[in-house]
C-alpha cells in the first residue's frame, strides 16, 4: 500500500519549481485569467506588476490530505467574502516570495513559519488587476493550530485534496467585468465558492502535481454566469 505523504512529497519534489521567479521576467509567459479566454482577446496587464505571493498550505490528516483556505472578512475593501489563500503584497523588506507568504500567514491565521516546510513554487499567476502573484507551496505541520486575525479573515477551513484535484470540479465561467468579459476557473465546495485567481492557482497546483489526470485539451466546462 502505497504511502500518500510520500507520494505527495515526490510529486512535489519532481514538479514544483525550487527557486520562486524572477520579477516580470521578460523571458516568462505568466498565466492568469487571460489565459482561459477562448477567443484570446483578453488584454494582458502590462509591467511593471505588482509582485504578491500566497501560500499554498497542505496538511496531512489522519483521514486524508488537506488544504488550507480562508474566507476574507466582509468588511475588507477588496475582494470581501471571497474564499482566498493566506497571502498578500510583497513588501521591500521581505527577501522573497516565500518569506512574505509566510509572513502574511502569520498574520492572517497565526501560522507561525516554523511550522511550515517549503516544498516549492508553481507558476506566478497575472491578475487582471495587475497582480502578479507566487504561489509558495508548504507541508504544514500536522500539530499546527489556525488563529484568524478577524480584521482580515471571517474563516479557515480546509477543503480534501482529492477535492481540489479532481479536474471535473473545476469549470470555466465568465461574467463581464470594466465592460469587457472575465473567464475564470470556479468549483464549489459545500456551500462555499472557489473562484479567480485562488482557483487558477489551485488548478495550477493540479495540473502539476497530476499530470497523468490532464486531458488533451482544457477540461472545463462553459458557462456563463
């Protein structure tokens, strides 16, 4: 019977990237919601971006896999409500992507950093609101106790990998948006909404650590809503 946390551990070792990427590295094609327009007509948010970064947080329960969410407080000026991963701006005085997820954990659930282990990086995701965005992924510790600071999230929970890994959970969807239309992924969970960038990221995170479930082509199904 195979080990999951080991399974997990070389899949992440084999996929992940284990250096975050350069700032607007003109190299680099970003993904973001641009990416997912059918008719590829989305405009790209030009740089200079604004560099932010979110973890990733993955505990190993007794019953399973786990990934850690939050639901932004109703009173925040941007993006209230939405279910997030713990993250923000990088600031000058953080040394790097990881460090300012991890910061920013800390200060939105109480995570402290000495209970995470950092597995790597995924694809830095392009807002559409010029936000470029790295995804830090970390193996939280399993004994690890989530404090959310209320001026910031209204909740944590933790949603089942195997949810966030099953490709047909995750549908395409659009709504106009500053007079344009948006596409994005969307899955529920319960009764919670997974949407936009946090989606993207967490599709991301599929896409890489299971490849052998990737169809030929995008599995997403249309809608509009």
């Amino acid at each position: 019977m195979s080990d999951p946390l080991a399974d997990f551990l070389a899949r992440a070792a084999s996929s992940l990237s284990p250096d975050p990427p350069g700032p607007d590295d003109p190299t680099s094609n970003p993904r973001g919601d641009h990416s997912l327009d059918p008719d590829g007509a989305e405009l790209i948010p030009q740089p200079p971006h604004r560099q932010a970064a979110v973890l990733v947080p993955v505990l190993f329960r007794a019953d399973g896999p786990t990934l850690v969410l939050t639901q932004r407080a109703a009173n925040l000026r941007d993006h209230s409500g939405q279910v997030a991963l713990p993250g923000g701006k990088i600031d000058p005085s953080d040394p790097g992507p990881a460090d300012a997820a991890l910061r920013e954990a800390h200060e939105e659930i109480g995570l402290p950093p000495a209970a995470v282990r950092l597995l790597g990086y995924l694809d830095p995701y392009l807002s559409g609101t010029g936000f470029l965005v790295t995804p830090v992924i970390g193996l939280v510790a399993s004994e690890a106790t989530f404090r959310p600071n209320p001026t910031e999230v209204a909740d944590v929970f933790e949603v089942p990998l195997s949810v966030l890994m099953d490709r047909d959970r995750y549908l395409l969807r659009s709504r106009a948006w500053q007079g344009r239309t948006r596409w994005f992924y969307a899955l529920t969970f319960g009764e919670r909404l997974i949407w936009g960038v946090t989606a993207g990221i967490l599709n991301n995170l599929r896409e890489r650590l299971y490849p052998d479930a990737e169809p030929d082509s995008v599995n997403a199904r249309r809608s509009v809503v």
